[in-house]
C-alpha cells in the first residue's frame, strides 16, 4: 500500500529544507517537478518517482489536522506539507519518512503518522525499480487501467485533497472511473463523498472476511477485468442483479448522533456587486450562532472565512465553475460545499451544507424559518430542502450503512412562487398549510414535513408535495 506522510511545520519549509530532506534517498538521486511545479518529485536513475512532495500549504484554520488526521498540530497557522511514497517500494515509505523527519527538524512541527519521521538516515535505494508511467503520471494514481483510476490512501479520512481532486479530474478528462482503496477504520469527508458515489468510481474498503467491499452500498467486491466490481449473489440473473453484501456494512447501532442537512440554490445576477457567500454565512450564523471557521478549494480548509475571497476565487476562474469546502469550528462540526456556475440566468450557487449533533444536543429546529427568510428575502433562493438523519456528530461518512435522511422541510423562493399560476403554492395536499416568507407581496414559502428520523413517510409527503407544484 502505498504510504501518505504529512509534515505540519510552525514554519515554512525554504527550499533548501525541501531539498535536504529529498536527498535521504541518497545524492545519486534525481529531484524532477510535475504539474507545473507544483510537485517535486524524487526521481531514480530513469526517471521515475520514488517520492512525490506537493507545495507546502499555509493552513490557517483550527481543527483541521484533528479532523482530517486524528492528530494534534502546531498552533494556527502552520504549514502543511505532503510526500506521498511510491507503490510497493517499501524504500521510497522510508524516504517519505525520512523527508518528513528532516522537514520537522529543520523547520519546527511534527510529522504524521508519528512513527514516519522518527529516522534522518540516508535510505539506500540500489537496485530498485518504481511504478513505471503512466500509472505514475498523475502523482496520486497508483494503479491506471484502461476503465479506472485507482489511488491507494493510508488515512484516517480520506479528504478530497489537492492530489486527490488532480486525479479526479485526470481521470475524467479520460473518461475514467476513480476508485480509492483504503483499509478498515477508514472514514470518508463529506466533500469526497459525491465524486466516489457515481459509478464506477468507489470507495473501497478492505476487509478481512470479504476481501473488498463498497464503503457506500456494502456490495462486495473483486478485481475483474480491470476494475473493482461486485461480486453477483446465487440468486442473480441478467435482468435482475442481486450483488453479495459485506456483513460489516450490516454492523451498525444507533448511538443517538444526528446531522441537519440543508441544500439549497441562489440564481444572483452577475454584476459587480455580486458576493458570494452571503447566504451560506446566513444560514450558518442562524443555525450555529456564529459565521464558518474556513474555507478552501480542496481539503483541509486553509484560508480563513471571507465571502469577498470566494467571489474573487469564483470570478478569476469564470466561465470554468469553482468548487470550494467550508469547515465550522471543532466544538459544532459543520460542513459545506460550494458549487458555483456561470449560466445565461446569471451565477448560479449550489450549497451542501451538513451540521452534526450528539445524542444530548439540542438540533435548531426552530431557527429553520428564519434561516430560510433570509436566505429568500436577501440571497435570492431559488429552492431548498432540509433533512435530518441518523448519522455521526463529526459528520465522517463511516464504512457502515447509514440510513436515509427524512425531509423536514422545503422552500420556493419568491420567483418560483410568483411563476405558479392562481393558488397553487399556497393550497396543497399536506395536512399542515406553509408559512409565508417575505413581504406579503412578494412572498416565498417554507413548507414543514414530518421529520422523524425513523419514519421515511416523509418522503412520500414531499413526492406528493412536488407532484402538485408541478402540476401533475
């Protein structure tokens, strides 16, 4: 398995201690970069990387080595700097290591995992042979065939880092699958969690009954062919599959734990007083009491909170979209994703945002309203819907069956409510009639549904509840 080790300096590493801790692989190597440099790479006597080390990242926002690597840090900011160790070469780990021991001693910190940069001995590298390219072309990509990407990760949670994010999109580009394999105990960020749930890409866990299986459905797995695929049950035909499930999928118990979700769209239009942002600080200052912690192209979260760098990010990258994660503190986890588009009806925000609770917390329900008032009345929502589910409270996507959240409520922004001929947005089929948002004039409308988390009836309120908005 291929090992990620994590230097986390209180300062930043200058070149030179970049290059000493390179040279642990012994002077004979060669130091080569990748991605427009910003990946150097140890390379052998032909080319190929032994280790690959991204550009350090200053990460400015507390609790982000805790959640992402269950390890404590230097103070706020330090510096966060990657090596990832080529696959099956068990020298290039201790290069890694070494690297990573040298970077701390040098520039202050410590290393993770731990027991990684405990050695500053010159690791001897005779005689080895590496990954051969491509499968080494994009650093992350362990094993390339011709259906999938696949990238092995030796963490605690697999977050969409920038490695993680580059390999992504390499292997859409190729029209490929990504598929990451992690070992038992791993756990999944919920920014990763969409891009690993779309066939074929997976996430796949290792087990020691089954072998591999779909961290996302359970499905037991097999390298076919080129790919990881399910293992098909006695009982499955051509026109009715019935795939093997792993037994500790099935190995769940309800601690008590739940998460709030909310996803919702703005449509703003593009001028230049356009800040994006705003309704996602909104929501959270109603719901949390207080703005995000951070916020981040890829995982961890680096800069601080500012709606005003997330438009500049947004409009320096336009017409191509922006994607960006936004972390609370420790003491509430919280959760986002931004997804923001350029389109003819003008720019166009996409946001998941999640926050967890333990067994003795209270969850807001009463703050959902006004959340939704503002987000209607000044950040020009176009629609919202709000879950709750039985999940856990530091909002990591477990290797475990989760339930489905059930719906709570939904929300029509005032243009949508506008554009229903006669009555129909406000006279519906549900039992409870909706709560008006806004000016009288103008109005947008919160409709409550049930929300217990054991009872998916919910769901079929809001199907009946969708079916009339849509006239059908």
């Amino acid at each position: 398995m291929t090992k990620d080790v994590i230097a986390l300096t209180t300062r930043m590493p200058d070149p030179w201690s970049v290059l000493v801790g390179l040279l642990s692989g012994g002077p004979d190597k060669l130091v080569g970069t990748h991605a427009d440099g910003a990946v150097i790479q140890l390379c052998d006597s032909e080319g190929r990387p032994l280790v690959s080390v991204e550009a350090p990242l200053l990460v400015q926002v507390a609790g982000e080595a805790e959640r992402l690597l269950g390890a404590d840090a230097p103070p706020v900011p330090f510096w966060w700097t990657e090596a990832r160790a080529t696959t099956g070469v068990a020298e290039a780990e201790r290069i890694a290591g070494t690297f990573a021991a040298r970077l701390t001693h040098q520039a202050g910190g410590s290393a993770w995992p731990p027991e990684a940069g405990r050695s500053l001995a010159v690791v001897s590298t005779d005689g080895l042979s590496v990954a051969p390219t491509p499968a080494a072309a994009v650093p992350a990509v362990d094993v390339l065939t011709d259906k999938v990407a696949v990238v092995i990760q030796d963490r605690p949670v697999v977050a969409l880092t920038a490695w993680l994010a580059d390999a992504y999109r390499a292997a859409a580009e190729a029209g490929l699958g990504l598929q990451v394999v992690a070992p038992p105990g791993t756990t999944l960020s919920p920014a990763v969690r969409h891009i690993l749930g779309t066939w074929p890409s997976r996430w796949i866990v290792q087990d020691e009954r089954d072998g591999y299986y779909d961290g996302l459905s359970g499905a037991v797995l097999r390298w076919q062919d080129g790919i990881f695929a399910p293992v098909e049950g006695p009982g499955a035909t051509a026109d009715e599959p019935d795939n093997l499930v792993a037994a500790s999928y099935g190995e769940v118990s309800d601690t008590g734990e739940r998460q709030l979700a909310l996803t919702f769209r703005s449509v703003h239009p593009a001028d230049d007083r356009l800040v994006l942002g705003g309704g996602l600080e909104a929501v959270w200052r109603e719901l949390a009491g207080a703005p995000p912690a951070g916020w981040g192209t890829a995982e961890p979260a680096n800069l601080p909170w500012s709606p005003q760098r997330l438009t500049d990010v947004a409009f320096e990258r336009s017409p191509q979209p922006t994607w960006a994660v936004v972390v609370g503190s420790p003491d509430r986890p919280g959760l986002a994703t931004v997804h923001v588009t350029r389109t003819t009806a003008g720019v166009e925000e996409e946001v998941t945002l999640a926050f967890g609770y333990g067994a003795d917390e209270e969850i807001p329900l009463d703050a959902l309203p006004r959340a939704a008032e503002v987000l209607a009345t000044r950040h020009r929502l176009q629609s919202m819907l709000v879950q709750l589910r039985k999940a856990r409270r530091d909002l990591a996507v477990p290797p475990r069956f989760e339930g489905p959240g059930v719906p709570l409520a939904f929300v029509l922004g005032a243009d949508e409510v506008r554009a229903l001929p006669g009555d129909r947005a406000r006279r519906t089929p549900l039992p409870t009639a909706p709560i008006q948002l806004g000016p009288r004039v103008r109005p947008a409308m919160y409709y409550p549904l049930r929300g217990d988390p054991s009872d998916l009836s919910g769901w079929q309120d809001f199907e009946r509840l969708t079916r009339h908005l849509k006239g059908m």
